[in-house]
C-alpha cells in the first residue's frame, strides 16, 4: 500500500454525491483520411482494454487504513468496465455530444475499482470521433493530464503507438523521450554530504519563508498587503455561490489564440492576464443580465503548478492565487490592470518559496476551504466566487493512431460556494475552454461562451485591433444550433416582394370617388401647409429658436445612444 499525501486526500475527503471530485475533458479527434470509422473505433478500443499495467495510480484503488487514506494494487481490473463505447443519437451535433459529457460527469467514480473512465464516442459528423476520460482529482491535477494526453499522442501521423494512455508502457516511453534516463542511486559521495547540510539549512530557511508568507497572507485581511487577494476577504455572495446538487452542465468553445496574443501585444499583458479579462469580462455581463452584480468584486481561484522539471509521478502538485476580477469595473484596461496587480501580488509571495515551501503554504492557507466544505458551510463562507485554471497544452498539432487531435476540452470539479468552474487548455494555435457548472444554480450556463467572445471583441476594440474577420477562425463548441438568418432581412424581402405584386384583372387607375377623397385631401393639406408658412414668418426667432432646441435635443440623444457594430456571424463547428 501507498500513502496518499494530504493534499490529494482532500478531495476525496470533499467528495460526495453533490461533489463529485473527478476531472476530464472530451478529447475531439477525426478519423484518417480512407479509415472506416467502425474498424478504426473497434482497433482503439481493444487496444485500451489489453493493457495489463498500468501507471500509478491507475491499476490501483483506495482503502482506508488506521493513520489515513492508502493506495491498494487491484489485481483483477476489469478493463470492459473502465472502457466504454457510446454512439451518439441523430443528428450527432456538439449539442449531443456535450449532452452525454454532461450526464457522465455526473456520476461518481467507484471507489472499489480503479479511478478512472474513458468513453470512446461516435456519431459526430465530418467524421469525428470524441474521447471522454474521467479521472479522480485525487489521482491526477491538469498538469498531469497534459503530460498523459502527450503520452498516448504522437506528433506524427503516421505513427501508431501499441499502448494505452494510462499504461506502464506509455508512461516509460515518455518519461524517456521528454527527460531521459535519470542516474540510479549509489552510495553517496562527498557532494551527497554536503547536498544534506544545504538541506538542513534550506529546511531552517523555509521555516522563515513560510512565516514571512503567512504573516503576508494575514496582513491582507486588513488591507495592509498591497493588492494581494486572498480568500474569504470581500467574496461577494451571488447565484454562483450557492449550494450545489449533482447534476452537472457542460459547455466548450474554441478561441484562436492568435487573437489572444495579439491583445497581449498591444496591452502589454500575459496570456492568463487576458483570459482572466475575458472571464471577468463574462462573469460581469451574466450577473448584469441577471440583475445582480454585486459591489464588491469577484475573486476567483487561479490554480498554479509547483511541479518541478521532470516531475510526472505527482499525483497533485498545485497552489493557488486568488485574483481580483474587478467585476465591479465598468472600464475594461482599468479592470485588466486590476487582475494584473493582484496577480503580480500572488505570484511575488509564491515566488519566495521553493516547490515544498509551497506546497505546504498551499496546504496551510487551504485548510479552512476544507473544513468549512466538510461542514456543509462552503455556500455560507465562499472562499472565491469561482474557479479560472489556465492549462499550458502541446504546441504542435497531434494525433492518436492517425487520427488529428481537433481539440482538446477540459471538464473540472465544482464545490459548494461556487457552482460554476471554467478551465481552458492551449493546444497548438487554439485555446480551449471547458466550462461546469451546477445544472440547478445555473442553467443558463451556456450563455457564458457568448459573453467570452463579447469580452474578448471588448479588449481587441480597447486595443484597437480590427475586428475585420477576426472571429472567422474561431470554432464554436456550444451545444446551439447553427444561427439563423437575419430576420431582418428576411422580412425586408417579404415586404418588397409583396408591394411589387397586384391581383390580377385590377386596373392601376383609381376609382373616381377615391381620386376625389384624394384630391380633396391634397387641397386641405396645401392650406394648411400655407397657414403654417404663414405664422412661422410672423415669430421668425421664436421658430428659429425652437428649432435649434430641437437640433441640440436630438444631438444628445443621439450621443448617449450606444453604438451597435454590425454583428459578425461565427462560423459554426456544428452547422
């Protein structure tokens, strides 16, 4: 048996049926050109369910001991049980796909087995195929996932490697391409020697880091910490930070990253920086919408990796930094230069402390979270408002046996105090966002990718980068249909045609009696018209006065009136 270190037997401690505490994605693949999609899809699934050995901690399973929680080798896996095949229903749209991600991220993973899924999906069109995978968050962090899709992926298209993602093999195979051999242990030198004296001092200097973060940490509590953000302080309560039930919704988009990178150029900002703006910028128009932007801003988890290089046996080595969203800013460079100053904050106080230090401070400051969620308090006492985690993917274009990886779309974990998670991927020259949220707290969820892409033409306009097709290669990963026409258009059309076509026999001459109304008409408004000359020439300044006013009034008007861009249609993945 294995110990499970605390930071992992966290979120098994956390789970329960409203909790689930796996995570995920749907992995989106097409098939190589000329394969049959039945022999193909049949070819990948016996060759996930021959594997025999598997990585840790993916052929083990946990057990309770006296002094905590263990990981206990399964001898007898059964292989049918953790792979899956499902075919999607008619038409096969992302709306049906992201349907079934929704309900298998609803249920718990069984703890007598092995923690871990994979369901291989078909009847996507354009020859798709999508992979979903499920796995404990106590057996692996978004990190470690990257580095086990990298395993079971090759860059090269013609190459079909002969094992699973999550065997032994794979892992070898990787850990050897990406970091090579590492020395094997021998006696120890002199240099061992003295590498322990430097750990003995090292162990009396973290205790000095640990406490100059922890006081640093307390400090913000009232408000002597500069623009470090911290837990609990100044959370607003809002529909995001309520209890959670069990049921889950799911919603993905593709944004290019060249238009990421682009607004970073012209602001002089990271990619998280303007992820984190496009979050901000979402969160605040859905609670606008809801009538329910609170006072205080929002504050969201921003997860960090403290994986040293080379580390791919971690199950979790991840921290924190609580970002200030400034929700509660109108103006979007002064909200992005906001999150930028408390970002800067969390990572100037994580950067004093070695990967341990770290993790210890991570566990330490944590602490609180865990006890109030195992209290039932999380919705009464939120520590963020939500969850942004920002995923470094592969740079280059991938493929699994042959078949082009298309996008890659995380599924995260959501607690009681904030019902929604959203967590994106870099993949190539795309980002990917997956977004979960609690199906009752919030089933409008999918609205969120709308306002993301509003936000980001927000920055871009900020920025003043044309928005001249821009959005044409952005993908949409939402579960809605293809857009209609204008209506508009349509109805202008209608209309035209309409007043162009007459009933047939009818003649274009009117009827004496109607030419008479009319010409009577016409000599009644000539009068009139007359009249009215004739007084404005009496009062010429106090008409002319009047007109001016009028002028100013609608000028004003006119002012105020926001200015609406003509609409660029997005190109749909799923039309």
């Amino acid at each position: 048996m294995r110990r499970i270190d605390l930071a992992s037997a966290g979120f098994l401690l956390l789970e329960k049926r409203e909790t689930p505490m796996h995570v995920g994605g749907v992995n989106l693949f097409t098939l190589p050109e000329g394969a049959d999609e039945q022999e193909f899809l049949t070819s990948v699934r016996t060759l996930l369910r021959e594997s025999t050995e598997f990585r840790k901690p993916f052929g083990e399973y946990v057990v309770s001991g006296k002094s905590g929680l263990f990981w206990e080798t399964d001898e007898h896996i059964d292989m049918d049980y953790h792979v899956r095949h499902s075919a999607l229903p008619s038409p096969g749209r992302y709306r049906e796909l992201f349907a079934l991600a929704s309900r298998l991220h609803t249920t718990l993973l069984d703890r007598t087995r092995p923690l871990w899924e994979l369901h291989i999906i078909e009847g996507l069109q354009n020859r798709q195929f999508a992979v979903y995978n499920k796995v404990h968050h106590a057996a692996i962090d978004g990190v470690g996932a990257m580095h086990i899709t990298q395993a079971m992926c090759s860059e090269e298209p013609d190459e079909s490697p002969s094992y699973a993602p999550y065997s032994r093999q794979a892992y070898e195979v990787y850990k050897q391409a990406r970091f090579g051999n590492r020395p094997e242990a021998g006696n120890p030198s002199k240099r061992d020697m003295r590498n322990v004296l430097e750990a003995l001092k090292q162990q009396y200097d973290s205790s000095i880091n640990l406490a100059t973060a922890m006081r640093r940490f307390g400090l913000a509590f009232v408000g002597r910490s500069g623009n470090l953000a911290v837990p609990w302080h100044n959370v607003p309560k809002t529909s995001i930070n309520t209890r959670v039930s069990g049921a889950r919704r799911f919603v993905a988009q593709t944004f290019a990253f060249d238009r990421v990178k682009n607004v970073c150029k012209a602001m002089d900002a990271t990619v998280n920086d303007i992820v984190l703006a496009m979050c901000a910028g979402a969160l605040r128009r859905y609670l606008l919408s809801r009538d329910e932007l609170p006072l205080h801003s929002l504050k969201a988890m921003a997860p960090v990796s403290l994986r040293e290089e080379g580390d791919v046996d971690s199950s979790n080595a991840i921290g924190f930094i609580t970002a200030d969203m400034a929700t509660n800013v109108y103006d979007p460079e002064k909200r992005l230069r906001t999150i930028q100053e408390s970002m800067r904050a969390g990572k100037d106080l994580l950067r004093e402390l070695s990967p341990a230090e770290g993790a210890l401070f991570m566990q330490l400051t944590q602490l609180p979270a865990l006890l109030t969620s195992i209290l039932g308090l999380g919705s009464k006492f939120p520590a963020f408002s939500t969850v942004v985690s920002n995923v470094p993917g592969p740079r280059k274009p991938l493929y699994w046996q042959g078949a082009r990886l298309d996008g890659m779309y995380p599924a995260s974990i959501v607690f009681d105090g904030f019902a929604m998670n959203i967590t994106l991927v870099s993949y190539h020259d795309q980002l990917d966002f997956g977004i979960v949220a609690c199906r009752r707290s919030m089933p409008q969820i999918q609205r969120i990718i709308d306002h993301l892409e509003d936000a980001l033409a927000e920055l871009e306009n900020v920025a003043g980068i044309s928005g001249a097709g821009r959005r044409a290669s952005d993908k949409r990963r939402g579960s809605r249909a293809p857009a209609k026409a204008p209506a508009g258009a349509t109805g202008k059309a209608k209309t035209k045609a309409k007043t162009k076509t007459r009933a047939p026999g009818k003649s274009k001459t009117a009827s004496p009696s109607k030419a008479k109304a009319k010409a009577k008409s016409t000599s009644a408004a000539k009068t009139k018209t007359r009249s009215k000359t004739k007084t404005q020439a009496k009062t010429p300044a106090k008409a002319k006065a009047k007109t001016k006013a009028k002028t100013q009034t609608k000028a004003k008007t006119k002012a105020k009136r926001p200015v609406r861009k003509a609409a660029v249609k997005p190109k749909l993945a799923s039309s």
